[in-house]
C-alpha cells in the first residue's frame, strides 16, 4: 500500500494552520513593500539635509532595487539547500541590522551602500515566502494563498507613506529607517518562533530529523503523521548542476516565458509606480492631487492581489493572469487620457493600481508551480531577480523618452503594449505547462 503525502494535502481541505502560516509569509512582504518605498518618502527630506543632486537621488532610489535583483538571483537558490526557513530567518537579520543601521549614516554614499545590502535581504524573503506560501497550500487555494501573501506590498508601501507622514516632521528621515529596521527584528523573532521548514524541503531533501518536523507539521495540519520518510520519485535523471535543471528538456521553454514576463510586468509596473504622480503634476494636477493618485494606486494593489486570488480559485491562474493584463493595457491607455478630469483620474488610478498589482501577484502565483521541491527556490528566485532587472531599468528608459519631448499620452501606450507582449508569453507559458505536467508526473509517497 502506498501514500502519496503531497498529493494528500493537495486534495484535503485547508487547514488552520495552513492559512496561519500564510499570514505569516504575508507579514514577511509587508516588509517588501515598505523598504521599497521609503526612500522615495524619504528622498525629498534626505536631499535636503546633504544638498544632493538628482543623479545622487537616483542612485539612492535605485540601490534597493540592485540589492532586491541580486537577493533573488543569489541568495534566494540558497533555500533548496539549507531550507526556506533558514533561508528567512538569515534574510531577516541582514535586513534589519542593516536598515536600522541607515539611521546612523552621515553620507548619502554610506545610506547608498547600506540600502543595496538591505534590498539583497529583502530579496532573499521575498523569493522565499513566495514559495513558502505556495507549498503550503492545497491545489484550489494555492494562487489565492500566494496572490493574497502579495497584497503585504500594498500594506507595506501604505504603512510606508503613513508613517512618513507622522515622523518625518517630528523626527526626521532617520526615524522610518529605524522603524523599519525595528519592525524587521521583531518579524525574525516572530519567525524563529512560529514560521515552519516548508514540507516540501523535508521530503524532497531529508534534513537531519526530518521525519520528526515533518510529523510535528502533520499534526499540526491535522494530518496523520509517518512511520518512515517517502520515497523521492522524479523523472528527472543525471547529475546536471541545479542551474541546468531549469532548462532541462521541456521546463526551459516555460523558464524563459516566465523570466521574460516578470521582466515585461516589473518594467510595466515600476514605471506607472515611479512616474504617475511627477507625470500627472506636470500635465496640471497639482502635488497634493499627484500624490493622492499615486497613494491610491497602492492601494488599489492591496485588493488587485486578492482578485485575482479568488478569480483563480475559479479559472486557471494563467488565463486570469491574462485577462488582468489586457485589463491593464486598456487602462494604462486611457490613464492619461482622463488626467484632465482629477475625479475620474483618481477613480482610473485606484483601477489601474488594483489591475497591475493583480498582474505582479499574478507571476507570484505562477512561478512556484512550475518548479519541483529541488530547484523550486532557485527558479522563483531568478525568475524574481531577472524582473528586477527590468524594475532598474524602466524609470530610467521612461525619463530618456521624456527628455526626448515623447507627450506623456504616447509615453503610456508604449508601455501599455508591454502588457499585451506579456499576455502572449503568458498564454505560451500555460501551454507548454499543462503539456509538461502530463508527461513528467512527480510523486512523494510513503510504501508500507
């Protein structure tokens, strides 16, 4: 008689526990979120206070982004061989320490730095709790349970602008640093306490007392527990590096569609997040209207996350991660359009935000499904890291268009068009996915 564990907590319904450990992963990118975005609230005091000049600015802005890319790309791998567990836990204290440690600079240099080694922890977390977070849900829920753990950026990024608000003038720039270094340190507490080895590592990797975490968790979940660990199977055979395996046979084709569409929606992304507001002032909002439009776009990212979770509880996540893109273009061309009206365009705004954060959760969701145990952390992680690399480089293109005189109307349908490209790659991936899981079955079972 044999017993196919995975197969098992795929099937039955989710437990409590289950969904607590997804609140934790969502708490985790919160921290995502407000690191990403507090040097832009912070960046108008701080180049104040040293007198910087805008190409100073930019590489302060940028330097979190740099660390995010390399966090993904090479510490995030690093979870299918120690574990995703120790993995955060190690993320964590490098993002806190050194976020905590912005507070003390005196140079814009020294903050540069130490934000590139916060972005590189950042990363780590962010690869890793995604995975985390699929692995410990059921077939049905897993897109919600990822895309839900993805609305912590809206949290994180709307918690950012608060507390700016609150401290800055009270205490200074240094404060949000140091709340959020705080914030990071009780988070890896709250981690080493409560935050589980995912199950998935137990059993593809056998760690030393796997077999006694792997029952412990089993209770929890309100499963029954083993008598011995499960036979590994997988088609995959050779000694390849784990690198090679994400290209291997069938699986490269569906790496490169994914890597190649978190470039697309991260370059999409990061412009409508960086420029809407500078760009809605220049064409006569005035600050206070620019900024409201693009607060309201973050918060639209707090509800795009969990629609597009529930609408995948309904549809393939591919085909709603689709149809969320092409929601998107349609408004990202008209988003200019109603800038003349402010009630319209804040409406549109709040839109446009949930639909392009619905997207980004949308690639969250996908990504650990494509992947086995062995190399799930690694695929997620570079796939994160390579559309990192477009996040760098879309604000830079969006303000060498704007300098050439591009209208920002023109602006917005060139990167309109990059989510539909993106549609086609997704559409692409979808088939080449469910052709691959039809002839590469994967099982864990335990033989009695």
């Amino acid at each position: 008689m044999s017993r196919d564990v995975l197969s098992e907590i795929n099937q039955n319904k989710m437990s409590r526990y289950q969904w607590f450990v997804i609140l934790i992963c969502i708490c985790l990118n919160i921290i995502d979120g407000f690191d990403v975005m507090v040097m832009a609230f912070t960046a108008p005091s701080v180049s104040v206070e040293w007198s910087l000049s805008g190409a100073q600015i930019g590489l302060l802005l940028s330097a979190g982004l740099f660390g995010m890319a390399a966090g993904s790309i090479f510490l995030a791998p690093l979870a299918d061989k120690i574990g995703r567990r120790l993995l955060i836990l190690a993320c964590l204290v490098i993002a806190g320490l050194s976020m905590s440690a912005c507070a003390l600079v005196n140079s814009h240099s020294m903050l540069a730095l130490l934000r590139f080694i916060t972005g590189i922890g950042v990363g780590g977390i962010l690869a890793s709790s995604n995975v985390l977070a699929s692995e410990y849900a059921n077939a049905r829920w897993r897109s919600l349970a990822v895309s839900l753990m993805s609305t912590g950026y809206g949290i994180g990024a709307t918690l950012g602008g608060v507390l700016s608000l609150a401290l800055i003038e009270h205490l200074g720039w240094r404060s949000i640093f140091l709340a959020g270094g705080v914030a990071t340190i009780m988070m890896l507490l709250l981690s080493i306490w409560l935050l589980p080895e995912s199950l998935d590592y137990l059993l593809a990797k056998r760690p030393k007392q796997a077999l006694k975490q792997t029952n412990i968790i089993m209770q929890r979940m309100g499963g029954n527990t083993l008598s011995v660990l499960p036979n590994h199977f997988k088609n995959s055979t050779g000694n390849e590096g784990q690198f090679a395996k994400l290209f291997a046979g069938q699986l490269g084709f569906q790496t490169l569609c994914l890597w190649f569409a978190f470039f697309l929606v991260m370059f999409g992304f990061y412009f409508v997040m960086s420029w809407t507001p500078k760009i809605l002032i220049s064409m006569g909002m005035s600050a206070d209207q620019g900024v409201t439009t693009g607060i309201l776009i973050s918060i639209g990212g707090i509800f795009g996350a969990a629609i597009i979770g529930l609408l995948a509880s309904r549809i393939k996540i591919f085909y709603a991660l689709s149809l969320f893109l092409g929601l998107t273009a349609v408004c990202v061309f008209l988003f200019v359009a109603v800038s003349a009206q402010v009630s319209v365009a804040l409406i549109v705004g709040l839109l446009l935000g949930t639909l392009i954060n619905g997207c980004v959760a949308g690639l969250y969701s996908i990504s650990p499904t494509i992947y086995t145990a062995d190399i799930r952390s690694r695929g997620v992680g570079y796939a994160i890291g390579f559309g990192r690399i477009g996040a760098i480089l879309s604000p830079t293109v969006a303000g060498i268009f704007l300098d050439k005189g591009i209208a920002p109307a023109t602006l917005y349908a060139y990167y309109g068009v990059v989510f539909i490209f993106a549609i086609f790659l997704i559409l692409a991936l979808a088939k080449a996915f469910y052709q691959h899981n039809q002839t590469q079955p994967l099982s864990l079972k335990v033989t009695s």
